[in-house]
C-alpha cells in the first residue's frame, strides 16, 4: 500500500534558522528543489496559510503545510533546526522539528489524512525523542521512512 505522502531522502536536513520567517523560507527552498515546485509559489501558500493561524503543534514541533498547483500526490520536507525558535505555537514552545506538507490544490481528504499521519508520527514520544537526538539527516529519514512504510502497511 502507498504511504499517505512521499518523503525523499533529500527532503530532510539539520538546518540553521533565527526565525520563523527563515524557518518557512528554508522549507520552501527544500520543497523548491527536491520536488521540482517554485520556491516563491511554496512561500506564498505556506504563508498564507501561516496568516490563518500558526502552525505550531507544540511540543516544539511544526507542521507547516498548504495546498499548492503542480503536485500529483502529498509531499512532505523535514527540518530539524539547530537550535530552538519560536514559532507562535499554541504552548508558546519554541519549534526544533519541522514536518512541512504539501498536497495538490483539490487534495481536501487526501490532505487532512496526511495531516493526520504526520501529527500521530509527531505526538509519539520515542520517535520526538529519537527525531531529536538523531546524529545526522540520514538517521532521521531512516526513522522517519520506517514510521511511514509501517503506517502505510
């Protein structure tokens, strides 16, 4: 069986951001050149979304997402920061993971499903655990691809 949405290797790094606005311009940039989408065109619905109410999940994790033209199926980015940052998340947390969706424009169950899977990945607290302490991006896309494939099973 298909997993909900398709996580590349290349779609998950340890990256450096100050702020919140940089946190949503590196995801941008990641989804931009791993899924072949426009940077400015990702920004601009992340944001837009963002406007509507913060993304922050809690717990120091994020879940930007949006809906975008030019997709085929859901796809996802990860980011683990450096270092914390606030992300006007509901228990005023600052954020280190951040799991970004994307879905097509007319995706709506197909979205809120992903959705879904990425925030029962996220509440699991050996795998926050693990995401955290992961020694390089390589470890957690295999954390994160196992969770997945299991899931999708």
């Amino acid at each position: 069986m298909n997993p909900l949405f398709t996580l590349l290797p290349e779609a998950v790094a340890t990256v450096s951001a100050d702020s919140k606005p940089a946190i949503l311009q590196q995801l941008a940039r990641r989804f931009a050149a791993v899924y072949a989408l426009e940077t400015a065109a990702v920004l601009e619905r992340i944001e837009e979304r963002e406007r509507l109410g913060s993304t922050g999940f809690g717990r120091g994790v994020a879940i930007p997402h949006a809906r975008i033209d030019g997709l085929s199926r859901p796809v996802a980015a990860f980011l683990r920061l450096e270092s914390p940052v606030g992300f006007e998340a509901a228990d005023g947390m600052p954020v280190d993971l951040v799991f970004g969706l994307l879905s097509p424009l007319h995706a709506g169950a197909t979205h809120l499903h992903a959705l879904a899977a990425i925030s029962r990945i996220m509440r699991d607290e050996p795998m926050h655990a693990a995401l955290s302490q992961a020694p390089n991006a390589e470890a957690i896309y295999g954390l994160l691809s196992n969770v997945i494939d299991r899931d999708a099973a």
